[in-house]
C-alpha cells in the first residue's frame, strides 16, 4: 500500500499511519478475478445458476457502474457473458448506472470493443420520460427506475463492494437504485442517512439501505447480482454471485476483514485516497467520516484530494452530502482543511476551508510542521478503510 511522498513525509516526521489488518497485507487471493467470477457464477448464494434463469429469446440488462467508480467492469461482464453464452450479442443491454451522478459519456466506462457491439444505455437520473414508475416503499421513496431494467427478462447488476459511508457498503441493490433511479427518489431516500442506522460497515438494521432493498423489491424483474471483493490495491480477493441481496450479505461479511484498520485517536487526520474518489469533492467528502471514525472532539480533518473536475453541485456538496449525512460522522467540534487544486474562490463556498499544502493545513491547525507529529494520523485510501480506534 504505497504511500503518495507528501503522506510519507508526514509519517517519516512521526504522524501515525492506520495499519490495515493482516488480511490486507497478505493480499491472499484464491486466483484470478476470470477465475473468481467462474467459480462464484458456479455456486450461486441464494439463487438458480445465471444460465438456468432465462431462455434462447431473453432479454438481459447488465448494469455496470460508471467511471466514478474503480471497478473492473469489462471482466465481470465478460464472466456474464460466458455464463449466457446461449445468449445472441443482441440480448444484452449494457447500463451505465450513473445514478445522481451527471452522465457520463459511455466510453468513460466502458471498452470501445464492447460499446461496437452490444447496446448501452446511459442513465440520467433527470430524465423523468426515461423511467418507469413501479410504485413506493413503505418509507414513502417513490420509486422509479430507468426503463431499460424494466422492459427486460433478467437484470444483472455487477459492482464492487467496498466501505460505504451510509449504505454500509457499495454494490448489492444500489446498482439498480439508486443507480438507476430518477433523481429525486434517490435524494429522497438518501435522507434517510441521517438515520443513526445509516453507518459505515453497517448493513444489517441499516435503514438507509433497507430502503433502497426495498425499492428494489418492487421491480418485479428476476435480477442476479454479481460483486467482487478487491483489497485496497485493487487486487482481486473474493467474488459473490446470486441473489441481489442475500449474496451481498455474504459479500459484506467476507469484505469486512480486508477494510477493518487499526487506528489511533489523534487531533489532526490526514485523510485522502486514489482518483477517482479525489476527482471531485462530491466523491472525495467519502473519506470524511472513516477520518470521523478516529478523530478526537475539537480535532481537525485535513482532507487531501485535488478536485481536478471540481466540486459537484455545491448545494448538494454542502447540504445533501455534508449536513445531511458526513457531519453526524464528526466530532462535534470540528474543523476542515482541503488541500486541493480548486480555486480559493471556489473552496471557500464550501464546507471546508482551503489549504495551500498539507504543512499549511498543519500550521492552520496549530502544528509547527517541522515539529513533533505525534498527534497526527494518516488515512491513505481511506475510501477503503473502516478504522476503529
């Protein structure tokens, strides 16, 4: 897990860096990821084998994440597309599951050898005309979804699973919705991350997240999920396949240990990861609360990521992400530096306060960054961390 130098550099001058478990420095895989995904596809957790689930004339949705996500997109397909071999190219419908998330072009996603040949949709989550209205969970989320997982014989829905700051963890239903939902529906049930349930690592009791099952649940399609389980270096370890809550069960439950760390309370926390979750202060607010999870009352988050395609929408930076949901991760008394390429002008109307370097950050804190460390920890791919003191 190699440190960017400006990290090492801090640890080197005595800032304490969290310590994944042994599992993540084993980085033990039982074979490759074509290997993992045949041999997942074979056992099936609560579900029939993906081949016995449609016939000769089906029609297959197989929703895959966009490029905000770091998943390996191309071969989870290429394992479903094995296992439907019976299956003409002109069965399947590639969608990009951009969620909230402003569409993407395809190619951002997606090989150029698999855009010529198969369909693809790209969803946007504002195209009301593009979604079909299935009905309302017993929370009140209306629910509608793209049409291209409705008017289909089978949905596969691919992703990884990973920490999630108010889902528990990634992948399972999210594919489907919020990741093919109309916007305001989303929204509307992400307010439920304000529920205490809505935690990091926290899946079972999650309300946030039984919500969007249950939003799902609604979609009277056959779906069959399909997630890998990848250690902080994006090496494949685990892959589960089968139904599309109760193989992401089993999938969170063998995830836990490759994302639990050990990490010291400290005054100052140092969070940050790879892009693309530092692409965008709209992604990289994610690695706000796992530096919640350590950071002592009064202390600051010194947040690293460069922002190179800005902010996101700032109203829902600010409120929908921060207030609603990141905040209640933090101390009470908090404060926020961003070390980050965005223009002060631009910082400023966010929640965090700019920071020229992470030394400046130190000096906002009240640290002489020359001096002793010792109450500083260090988060390095924090997106895949869930710390405990």
């Amino acid at each position: 897990m190699a440190l960017p130098a400006a990290l090492a550099s801090l640890v080197a001058r005595g800032a304490r860096l969290a310590q994944p478990l042994a599992a993540l420095e084993q980085g033990l895989s039982r074979g490759s990821l074509d290997e993992l995904c045949r041999g997942a596809l074979a056992e099936p957790i609560g579900s029939p084998s993906l081949g016995s689930m449609v016939g000769g004339r089906a029609r297959v949705a197989v929703l895959v994440s966009d490029a905000t996500r770091d998943e390996p997109r191309t071969a989870m397909f290429a394992a479903v597309r094995e296992a439907l071999a019976h299956l003409p190219d002109t069965a399947f419908t590639l969608v990009v599951a951009s969620g909230t998330h402003a569409p993407r072009p395809a190619e951002t996603a997606l090989d150029g050898a698999t855009l010529r040949r198969y369909t693809v949709v790209v969803h946007d989550g504002s195209d009301l005309s593009a979604c079909v209205d299935l009905g309302t969970t017993a929370e009140g989320t209306r629910v509608r979804v793209n049409r291209a997982v409705v008017d289909t014989d089978l949905v596969v829905s691919l992703g990884r699973v990973r920490p999630h700051y108010f889902a528990g963890y990634s992948g399972g239903v999210k594919g489907v919705f919020p990741g093919c939902g109309h916007s305001p529906d989303v929204r509307q049930n992400h307010l439920l991350k304000a529920d205490p349930t809505a935690r990091l690592g926290v899946i079972h009791g999650n309300r946030c997240r039984a919500d969007m099952e249950a939003a799902v649940e609604i979609l009277q399609t056959p779906k069959f999920l399909l997630n890998v389980i990848a250690d902080c270096d994006n090496r494949a370890v685990d892959v589960v396949a089968g139904d599309i809550v109760l193989a992401h069960r089993e999938a969170a439950r063998r995830a836990a240990p490759w994302f639990e760390v050990r990490a010291p309370r400290g005054r100052i926390v140092v969070t940050s990861d790879r892009p693309p979750v530092t692409s965008s202060l709209y992604q990289a607010s994610k690695l706000l609360p796992p530096a919640g999870a350590v950071l002592e009352e009064g202390g600051t988050v010194i947040l690293v990521a460069d922002c190179s395609e800005g902010t996101g929408p700032l109203d829902i930076v600010n409120r929908g992400i921060y207030e609603l949901g990141v905040r209640l991760t933090l101390p009470k008394d908090h404060a926020i530096r961003l070390v980050s390429e965005l223009p002060r002008d631009v910082a400023d109307r966010t929640y965090a306060r700019r920071a020229d370097s992470i030394d400046g950050a130190l000096k906002d804190a009240g640290v002489d960054p020359m001096g002793s460390l010792e109450g500083v920890v260090v988060l390095w791919r924090a997106g895949e961390m869930i710390p405990a003191p």
